[in-house]
C-alpha cells in the first residue's frame, strides 16, 4: 500500500529560482531564508520518497483567464520544465507516473471532486521552485513527481475548507493504491503578500505565524475563514495559503513537527516552510 510519509510547506515566488540560479544563498539577503531548509533537505534524503505530489498555483503557463479548471491533476509521465517567464534557468524536466495518477483520479472523482485531467502539462516557478529548493544539490530529481493545480488566480477560487477537503479525499486515493509507494506532498504559495493596488507589498508576520501554528494543530481554524478575510489578512496573493491545507488534509490529524522555519520579507513576501511527519496511527 503506498503511504504518505509527510508533507512540506514552502513559498514559490520565482524571486527564489533566479536567487538560486545566481547562486546567491549566501548572500545576506538570503541566507537566512536557504539557511531555514537544511532540514527540510536532510529530512527528505532521510525519508527518501518515491514521489512527490507539489500543489501549486498555474501563473498562466497552462491555464489563463480565460478557463481555468478549479482543480486540475496531471496525468502524465513527463513534465516539461516551461516557465512563462521572469528570466529563470531552465531545469531539467520531471518524470511523472501516469499510472498512479490515473488512480488517484479516479479516486478523487469517486470522491466527488471533479478534477480536471492533464495528459500534457508544463510547469512554472510555482512547481519548479519547490523541486529545486529540496533537491538541486542532486545530480538527477530523486522522485517522480505529479504537479496538482490549485486555482487562486481568478475568483472565484475555492474555500479553504474545500481544499482541505480535497486533501482528505487525496489521502485516501493514495493510501488506496496497491504498490508500495513512499508519497511526499509540498503545499507551496504565500505567505502573506499582495502584488498590486494601495495594500502592494503587504506582509502581515501575525497572522503568517499563527497560521503556521493553526496548520498543524488546528487546521479547522483556517477553514473557517471566508477567502475575503484570508486576503483582509494576508493580501491578494495571501490566498494561496489555502493550497497548504490540501497538504494538510493529506495528513493523518496527529502530526510530528520536524522543522518550522519563518522568514519575512523576502521579495515582499512572508516565508513560512513546515516538515510535517505522520504520527503513527491505529486508524486513518
């Protein structure tokens, strides 16, 4: 049976690839924000996961406003690195697993989320980001990968309950699948930060800090807010905190905080990276 074995909480702002592709982590500028994932790295070469699930936001590489589906999973065996911009390096592309996702898929429609199913999908900073921040130390990506898009780019988006809920039903899609597989899941997006109109560049390190703490012991709390008080709080862009709450879901109740880290500003942006372990657990 494939098991989840934790998840990761971690920004994607592109300001993060060309930090890294400039080689800048020691940079005082930088250096704490990098500094916060060591452990996050030596976690996963510990763990050694098989594949990672990233849930990310689409920046119009897939999807533009135009349509954009509310949930969309891709379903191939292949990702091309293929960013829609801000002068990044071009990474290598992912391996995907098509049959495992295709079952995760099904599940979720059994589920009743209505998933959108991507046999060709590229992928932006939003997923490349997070891949790189674990493991550009490594020759090769170590983990097939499945990018899980979220839509907080045209409202109206989905509720953070509703993306709590997907994580739930995500968990039992994965924990249904026959092989034995070691399964990571990265919410990314936030902190708080707003892009453009009089609130530009707003970063709100209370409400970051406390919804750190509400992630993992109280994920409840932050269903419960509507999208409008998230972004009163958080900014605009501040939505994409909802995206951690799939990873949350996921997760069995009881978690193991094995690393917390917080870092503001970083290109006005609050940082909040979380290794969440699952509890051993007599029932899911």
């Amino acid at each position: 049976m494939a098991k989840i074995v934790g998840g990761v909480t971690t920004s994607h702002i592109p300001a993060i690839g060309n930090a890294m592709s400039k080689k800048l982590e020691q940079d005082p500028y930088w250096k704490r924000f990098f500094d916060g994932y060591e452990p996050v790295k030596a976690w996963l070469d510990e763990v050694k996961p098989d594949i990672a699930i990233v849930v990310y936001n689409d920046h119009g590489l897939n999807f533009f406003l135009n349509q954009i589906p509310t949930f969309a999973l891709g379903c191939a065996d292949h990702y091309e690195n293929a960013d829609e911009g801000w002068g990044l390096q071009t990474l290598a592309s992912f391996e995907g697993d098509a049959q495992f996702s295709w079952h995760l898929v099904e599940s979720l429609i059994r589920q009743d989320f209505d998933m959108a199913m991507c046999q060709e999908m590229l992928v932006d900073h939003g997923f490349i980001t997070p891949m790189a921040l674990m493991w550009r130390h490594l020759p090769k990506w170590p983990v097939k990968a499945i990018p899980l898009a979220v839509n907080t780019v045209q409202h109206p988006v989905a509720s953070a309950r509703r993306c709590y809920q997907l994580g739930k039903a995500l968990r039992r899609a994965i924990e249904s699948y026959p092989e034995d597989l070691k399964v990571v899941i990265f919410g990314t997006g936030g902190m708080s930060h707003q892009l453009q109109g009089e609130r530009a560049g707003i970063i709100d390190v209370d409400f970051d800090l406390l919804c750190m703490e509400k992630i993992i012991n109280d994920p409840e709390w932050l269903t419960q807010l509507s999208n409008t008080e998230i972004m009163e709080k958080a900014g605009t862009e501040g939505i994409e905190t909802i995206m951690w709450l799939v990873m949350r879901g996921a997760l069995h109740p009881n978690v193991k905080v094995v690393h917390k880290h917080y870092h503001a500003p970083i290109s006005n942006t609050g940082a909040g990276v979380l290794v969440l372990e699952n509890a051993e657990m007599t029932a899911a």
